[in-house]
C-alpha cells in the first residue's frame, strides 16, 4: 500500500505546481510609476494630477550629476465627476498603466480642503495599491496642481523635495509635522482627536515654476516652501496655526525632537538662543466637579547655542534664571496654540482622547458635544520644565 501511494503524492506535488501563476503580472515597461497624486476642486468636478517618474532621465540626471536633459517626472491632469473618473480620464493621455504603489505624497488644494476630505479617503481606502503610510499635505493659497508643477533643483523629483523638507524640519525645528494617511483615516473614527496637516507654497515667480531653466540657476526663481499647519475640523480645513503658534503644537503631541529657543534677557530682544536637544510631553486628564482639566508636562534638555549679551555661565544662579525664562518662553508657545486652537473648536490635541481613556463613563457624556461645548472652555494647565546641560567651550560670552 505504502508503495501505491508515491506515484499518488508525486501527482499531488505536481498539481501544486500548477497553483502558482503570474496571472496578475505587470511588466515594469508597462507602469505608469505615479510618485504623488494632487486633487482640486472646481465647478463641482474633481481635477487630479499625477506627478509620474521617467524613470530613463532620472537615473540619467543621477549618473551625469544632473546632465540629463530630459525631465525626471510628468504632469498629466484629468477632470471627473468623481475621483475613480477623473484617474481612469488619465488613460487618454498617459500610455503606460497608471501605478500607485509607490505613490507617497497626496496633495490636496485649500479651497477642497476646505470643502472635506473624507471623500479622498473613501477612494484611497479602496485601492489596494494605495500606501497608507503616504505623506498627505495641503496647497496653501494655491492649487495642488501649481504645487506639483514646481521643478526643484536638489532633489530631482519634486515630491521627494516635499517629503524630505517635512522630515528635515520637524527633526531641526519643529514647526511641520509629517502627517501619514492612516493617521487622518484613524481620526475620522475618533471623537477626541481632530487631524492636522503640513502645507506648502510656492515662494518666488510661479510662472516659470514648472520651466527647466528652474533648476538650472544658483537661485531658482520658484521654490517649494513648507508653511503653516492645517487645522482640521469633521474632515473639513477651517484654521491654520504657524510659527511659534505651530511650535507650540508640537510641544503638546510630543514631537519635538530638535529646537532653537529664543529668550529675552534683561531688556534685550532676542538675547539668548538655546538649542533642545532632547524633549519629552506628558498629558493627563482630571476630573473636578465634572468638568475636565488637562495637565501638560514638557521636560526639555539643551545647550547654549548663541548669546548677544554679556552673561557668566560659571554662575549657577545665572543658569537657574535662564532656565526659568526658557520655560517661561515654551509655556506661552503651549498656551498660545491652546488658544487658537480653542478658537476654532478643534482638539487637535487629542485631549479628548486623554479624557476617554482615564474616564470611559464620563467620556460617553461629553463625547457628541467636546469640540463645541467642552473643549473651548477646557482648562489646560501647562507646567514646563527646562535643563542647561552645556554652554559651550565658552563660559563667557564675547560682550562684555
């Protein structure tokens, strides 16, 4: 019997082969490599744009140190009534299979981020080749179509530009965040936590942004700029927040992870500059007499990066009064992003979360009515602690 059954097994072993096909295969030759998607809005239809990779200039560009004359990437635009429409208008002109698998930005224009996004992430949702870790940022003051039509000097493809400058900015300076598409698609199911978003714009002369001669000058006359934050509310735009305001954001969220502080002294503006090299939040949640109170902790650690007057860091009640205006400085950039904050009911904070978490039963109570009735009066108490840890190979400054 044993011996009967190997000509059985060897049979099985070679129906199994079979299973495996290339069914689904798609020749590289054959794709459409789409790096970052634009979505606007206009007279009630969708215009999307795809920033598509030549793949044959851009390893040209980086072998002749950007000799290449052709361009690294492809603008195409289609128009639709609805998203899926509009991608598939694209086969009229593109030859090739539109591709989003490597797609990781998604643009999007103020005026339909103002409209609502949901919509967007019904499609992305959908389609399977859609990264959910993709960068989603906003087009300040313009269409996502002009922010993608922007030819950039360093980085060939303008969409790595973007994504590069949100990595490198929020690491050093702590004014941008990168914002993922799983992070806003997780929002839309949390009544505690609203979304914010980076935004971009085009600084210098828009009309030759998308000109070859662009990148070929010391000083382009267009460049990709990172601005402020996009305040979100129920998936619609309704505030932006930015500079120490959008500093003050970051504190909050914990992600703050490089910073230059600057902090007056004695009368003069702008005297000291301290640089964070380590930062650390912590955000709970109390109940007192039904109502809500939130606690903000933030522990920071930093050096003496620059000073305009004269200051003696061998004195140790010297470095204590530095460190008390260093916190005072970081308390009010918390405070003032509060308070935009609350000005837009928005908790983009995520305190209603804090809240949820420490008090489920309560929580259900205020849940339908947090952004416009409890979080506009929430009391925040900010306390923040900051260290000198080095001042330098300097112990005293050049004025005297």
């Amino acid at each position: 019997m044993k011996i009967k059954r190997y000509p059985f097994l060897i049979f099985m072993l070679f129906i199994c082969t079979l299973l495996f096909g290339c069914w689904s295969k798609k020749e590289l030759r054959d794709l459409a490599l789409i790096i970052a998607v634009g979505i606007d809005k206009k007279d009630g239809k969708y215009i999307s744009t795809f920033q598509v990779v030549n793949p044959g200039n851009v390893a040209g560009a980086t072998q002749r140190g950007g000799g290449s004359t052709g361009l690294p990437v492809a603008l195409y635009t289609s128009t639709g009534d609805t998203l899926v429409e509009a991608s598939r208008k694209a086969s009229k002109q593109i030859s090739r299979i539109p591709y989003y698998a490597h797609t990781n930005l998604v643009v999007v224009g103020e005026e339909l981020a103002k409209e609502g996004i949901q919509q967007i992430f019904d499609v992305v949702e959908r389609n399977p080749q859609f990264r959910p870790t993709a960068n989603i940022v906003i087009a300040r003051k313009q269409t996502a179509k002009q922010l993608l039509s922007v030819l950039t000097p360093v980085d060939k493809i303008p969409a790595n530009q973007m994504i590069k400058t949100l990595e490198l900015t929020e690491m050093m300076w702590g004014e941008n965040v990168g914002t993922r598409l799983r992070e806003v698609i997780e929002s839309f199911s949390l009544a505690g936590k609203e979304v914010i978003m980076s935004s971009f714009h085009v600084d210098g002369n828009r009309k030759h942004s998308d000109d070859q001669e662009n990148v070929r000058t010391m000083e382009p006359t267009a460049r990709l700029r990172a601005s402020e934050l996009a305040i979100f509310k129920r998936g619609k735009l309704v505030g932006w927040i930015g500079k120490e305001d959008a500093r003050g954001v970051l504190w909050i969220l914990d992600k703050i992870k490089q910073t230059a502080v600057t902090v007056d002294w004695k009368g003069e503006k702008e005297a000291l500059s301290y640089k964070v090299v380590r930062a650390k939040t912590k955000v709970t949640a109390q109940l007192r007499n039904g109502k809500p109170i939130i606690f903000v902790t933030v522990a920071t650690e930093g050096d003496i990066g620059e000073t305009f007057v004269a200051i003696d860091f061998t004195d140790p009640k010297q470095i204590v009064a530095l460190e008390k205006v260093m916190q005072q400085e970081i308390k009010s950039e918390i405070e003032k992003a509060v308070h935009v904050a609350q000005k837009k009911k928005s908790d983009i904070f995520g305190f209603g979360e804090v809240v949820h978490r420490t008090y489920p039963k309560e929580w259900k109570k205020m849940k339908k009515m947090w952004n416009d009735k409890y979080f506009p009066k929430l009391d925040v108490q900010v306390k923040v602690e900051s260290f000198i840890r080095r001042t330098g190979l300097r112990t005293r400054s050049y004025i005297q």
